[in-house]
C-alpha cells in the first residue's frame, strides 16, 4: 500500500523539527534554538487514526542567497513537490513576519493542501493571538504548541481530509516486484535496462500508484512474472532532480515500500558511501528482500583476491545485512546480470517461507541445548513455544517467561541457528517474545 506523504515547511526556528519528533514519537530530528540545525529533508513513518503515512521534516525557507539558505530552499521544494499534504508552521510569538509572507505564495502556488499551523500557542491569551495569520491567505490557522503536543490532533484530522484513497497494487500475488536502489551514478537506470534486456519477453508500461510512476512488467524466458517498481524515476535521464542526491532518497523510500524485493546497487568504483548505509537501513527496517548489487564489476582492475576483499569490506559496512547475498555484475558488458532474476526469486520465495512449530519447536530445543538460555540476577529465561506467526518476513514468536530475559545476544543466537537450518538468504527474520499467559 502506497503511504501519504505530509511535509513540514516553513521559516526557520518556528519549531518544526519539535512537531515532528512529537508526530513520530520519537526524537529522530536534532532540536535546537540555532536556525538553520535542520539542513537536510529528513523521513520518517508516522501512524494517525489507523493511517499510516510517510512524514517530511524540512529545512527553513529563507530566501537570502546565501548558499547554506538556498540549499534549504532547495531540500524544502523537493518536499513540497513530493508531498500530497503540506503543513506550514508559523510562530505566534513572533506573529506574521516577512518571510512568512514570502513563504505562504510559494505553497499556495504549489496547488496543494496546505494546513496552517501558529506554534508556540502555550496558553489560551496566545491563542487568541492568531487572527493576523488570516492575512497569509492559506485558511484557518490552527493553534498548536509542538513542546506540549497541543493542537497536533486537529491539525492531523484536517490533514486527513485530504489523504489520497487506499490503494493496493494490482498485481498478481505470484508476480515479484523489486526495486533497485542507491546513490545516483551507481547504474540503477543501465542496470535497470540491462536485466529487462536480457530477460525480456513481453514488456509492458503500467501506470505506478507512486507519483509520476511507472511500473515496467516483463516476463522471463522461464515464464516468472516480474515488475520493477518506479523505473521512470530512475530512468528519465533528462531531469534536473534526478541529480539531486537527496531528492533521490524520497523516491526510494516510495519503491521499497512497494517491494518485495530490492536491490541495493554499490558502485564498484566508488565503493561504499554513508547515504548507502541509511537508505539499505530503510529497506532491512521494512522487512524487504534485499540482495548487495556492486555494479561496474568490469571496470576494476582484478587481482587474485580482488572480489574476496571486496565482500569483506561491503560484510563489514553492512553488518546489520549479513543475510544479503552479494551479487557482482556489469550492466555495460552484462557479465553475471543472469543471475539476479534467479536471485530475486530465491529471495522471493525465502520471504514467504512458513516452517512448521514442530520442527521449529525441534530446532530452538537442540539450539538451547549447545548454548543453555542465559541467566539475569538469578533468574534464567525459559523458552516454553516457538511457532511462525507471519511471513514477508519470516516472523516468529517465542513464549517465555519473562520477554526481558531474551536479550538481544540470545534472540540473534536462534536467528543464526534458524538461518543455519532453514534457507532464508536475503530475507530479514523477526523474533518477537511473549510472557505465556
């Protein structure tokens, strides 16, 4: 299901890094009293009445051109673009100033809804202070306080209004969507193009439920239905935005929400960047398939251990993804790109892989026989049942007498022995204690 998206705009230091983290509920924007702390765009999911949707934590808009404040300006129109519902905060302690003035048009302009938001309304003579934002022209300004979470429940109902009706993607539950993902000039497009090259038999364009999207189905030789998730994001070449290496975050996040499977594309060249660490994060968080594509193969000079020390270094900057398998390819001279429809489907299948109790039952006993469960001030965790409570992905709960004696140690020790039995290569597994009732 595609999630809304709703962006946080306005001047600096009016408190929007506060709202988010209040939305969110947790503290994942930096708060700080200095304008400008919020550079870069920053995403995250939030939850409001039984809908989830996609949250956009902006820097100020300033229109000084100072270079710090124009790449503000430009990280908050890329949200603006992206966003279906735009939340602008102003501050009553400073009522409507000039930049609030020269905000307000550009959102206007946008022609999307735009829900008004006066903060800092802590008392109830403060929120009689917010007649004058009547004056911006974007409707009825709503009192809020993002330090004590007043107001923040009216303003998500308005924002409700205007969320786009669920969808599902219409596909068959047997066809596999992947996504590929990764910093610009590591070789989505060519890489894109290249598998649906060599494995195409029928090729058609399915208008996506992501923005501006378009789905590209095709069919390999073998008869498996594939589709790959927001191609004309990644492949319109010609487009300014495309280059913009944020901008390109948003939209993968958007891909990997509607995959089963994605592929994370490392540049052989380049090797691996910080920005790979956060967006592959989003995609294992997710609970995707994911398997580690180092495109560009072909241009690396080979030694006897060349590809050995490769997958070392990418083991050790992606630790959290060690059940991803490495595929090494070249989009340009195509060397090995057979191989990942063949992977994608394995990672595929290893997703919706069910195991039945009594075996599994079978393998935590043997497991906690080599390595005895662990012990806390004297009391010792005690596993009574293990069974697999959903797939995509494989998700299991283990009933125990106290959830907070699993430490996190332990519950990675049965992940390991339940990878050791079963194959679930590329597929993320989650453990979930439970006190037996």
């Amino acid at each position: 299901m595609v999630k809304p998206t709703v962006a946080i705009v306005g001047r600096p230091n009016v408190g929007k890094s506060t709202i988010f983290n209040r939305i969110v509920g947790e503290r994942i924007s930096i708060v700080e009293d200095t304008s400008g702390v919020t550079r870069d765009r920053i995403y995250a999911d939030a939850e409001w009445l039984g809908r989830d949707f996609a949250l956009i934590d902006t820097g100020g808009i300033t229109l000084e051109d100072e270079p710090l404040n124009v790449q503000i300006r430009q990280q908050a129109q890329i949200a603006i673009e992206e966003a279906d519902v735009i939340i602008m905060i102003t501050s009553v302690k400073e009522g409507v100033t000039y930049e609030d003035q020269q905000v307000a048009p550009i959102l206007f302009k946008s022609g999307k809804p735009v829900i008004l938001a006066v903060n800092k309304a802590d008392n109830p003579e403060l929120r009689n202070d917010i007649f004058e934002f009547y004056s911006l022209g974007l409707g009825d300004p709503f009192p809020i306080s993002g330090s004590h979470g007043l107001g923040l429940g009216d303003v998500l109902d308005e924002a409700l209004k205007y969320f786009p009706e669920d969808s599902e993607d219409e596909y068959d539950d047997s066809t596999i969507k992947f996504s590929v993902i990764g910093r610009p000039n590591v070789g989505k497009s060519s890489l894109v193009n290249a598998i649906i090259g060599e494995e195409r038999v029928i090729v058609s364009n399915i208008a996506g439920t992501t923005r501006e999207a378009v789905d590209t189905h095709f069919q390999t030789k073998a008869g498996r239905d594939f589709v790959v998730i927001d191609t004309a994001g990644m492949r319109k070449k010609g487009k300014v935005y495309e280059s913009t290496e944020k901008y390109s975050v948003l939209r993968a996040l958007r891909a990997i929400d509607r995959s089963d499977v994605v592929l994370c594309v490392i540049n052989a060249e380049e090797g691996i960047r910080e920005q790979d660490k956060r967006v592959f994060g989003y995609a294992h968080e997710a609970g995707k398939g994911i398997i580690l594509v180092v495109n560009k193969w072909d241009a690396i000079e080979k030694e006897t251990n060349t590809m050995k020390e490769f997958e070392l270094d990418v083991r050790e900057g992606f630790q959290y993804l060690s059940y991803a398998p490495i595929v090494f390819v070249s989009a340009l001279t195509k060397k090995r790109l057979h191989l990942l429809p063949e992977r994608i489907e394995e990672v595929f299948m290893n997703r919706h892989l069910r195991i039945q109790s009594s075996i599994l039952n079978d393998v935590v006993m043997d497991a906690v026989a080599t390595n005895p469960t662990p012990t806390d001030k004297g009391r010792r965790l005690k596993i009574f049942y293990t069974t697999q409570v959903s797939v995509s992905p494989p998700t299991f709960v283990i009933f125990v007498n106290d959830p907070e004696l699993l430490h996190f140690s332990y519950a990675r020790f049965l992940e390991n022995r339940f990878r050791d039995t079963f194959n679930f290569s590329g597929t993320p597994i989650r453990i979930i204690p439970r006190k037996r009732k």
